[in-house]
C-alpha cells in the first residue's frame, strides 16, 4: 500500500498535502479490507481517488 500510495501522490503538487494524501490512504486501507490486495487493485483505487479530489479541486 505504502508504494501505491507513494507513486499516486507524485502526481500531486509536492507530493501531496495531508488531506489528500489522507484521503488515498483510506481508500486503499478500505479497499485491502475489502481483499483487494494486488498492487494492481490497489493502483486503480489509489487513481480513482486521486481522480475524485482533482475533481473537488475543479
């Protein structure tokens, strides 16, 4: 998780802050909760979310 985690807040400015980065790391601890634990799973997850606070931002 923290390697997906990771890749998808470089997409980020700085890395991220702690909202967002916050916010992908529940999505991804509720989607491993759920079984989906391939890096795979987990990357689209991690994009979903990204893609969902991009679209906050507006």
């Amino acid at each position: 998780m923290d390697v997906v985690l990771e890749e998808t807040c470089r997409q980020l400015p700085h890395g991220g802050d702690h909202d967002s980065r916050r916010f992908i790391a529940e999505r991804l601890i509720e989607a491993a909760q759920a079984g989906h634990s391939t890096l795979g799973e987990l990357g689209i997850v991690a994009r979903h979310a990204l893609a969902e606070i991009i679209a906050k931002r507006g």
